[in-house]
C-alpha cells in the first residue's frame, strides 16, 4: 500500500486558555488500508521529535486523527502526525504549533 496525508494539520492561536484541535487525514493506494496514526511533539530547544502520551489535562486523542491540546501547558510547542499501516511505508504530516497570545 502507498501513503499519503490529504489533510494536514494547522496552527492554532488564541487568546484564551481552552483546548485545542488538530487534525490529520490520510489515505491509501489502493483503499481499505486501517491507518494508525500516532501524534508527536516538540518542544523548542529539543534534538527530538516525541511521542504524546495521553494526559488528563494536558493531550488526548494521540492515536487518533483529531489530537487535542491544552494551549496552556503546550504554548509554543509544535505537533505533528505519523499515519501508518499494516504493510506500508509511514508518513508524516507537517507541523502545526500553539501559540497563546493573552
């Protein structure tokens, strides 16, 4: 199977302290793939792309195609989705990042 993103994630201002949506879409040739998809974070001043773990009050939804983040605790850092399947090669949507502006 090939993988593609169709929809890739944007950027999110605000405000107000309030969560936040982000949201990937991908496809595969031919159709039918079960995609899986697994939200990553980073943090300016890291090497490292890292893996969001789900967290009351801080992220949920890392392995689902809407991610939600608290702008909060994640101002300024930037996230993005690895989407991936059985027997294909994985890909990454670009980065989208908070910014809180009070």
């Amino acid at each position: 199977d090939l993988l593609r993103i169709t929809t890739q994630p944007t950027s999110n201002n605000a405000t107000t302290m309030k969560d936040l949506n982000f949201t990937v879409a991908g496809a595969s040739t031919p159709s039918g793939a079960t995609l899986r998809y697994q939200w990553q974070r980073y943090i300016t001043g890291n090497t490292t792309w890292v893996n969001v773990v789900d967290q009351a009050c801080y992220y949920s939804g890392n392995a689902s195609a809407t991610f939600t983040a608290n702008n909060y605790n994640a101002n300024g850092t930037s996230f993005r989705a690895v989407v991936s399947a059985t027997g294909a090669n994985s890909v990454t949507s670009g980065s989208a990042v908070i910014s809180l502006h009070p």
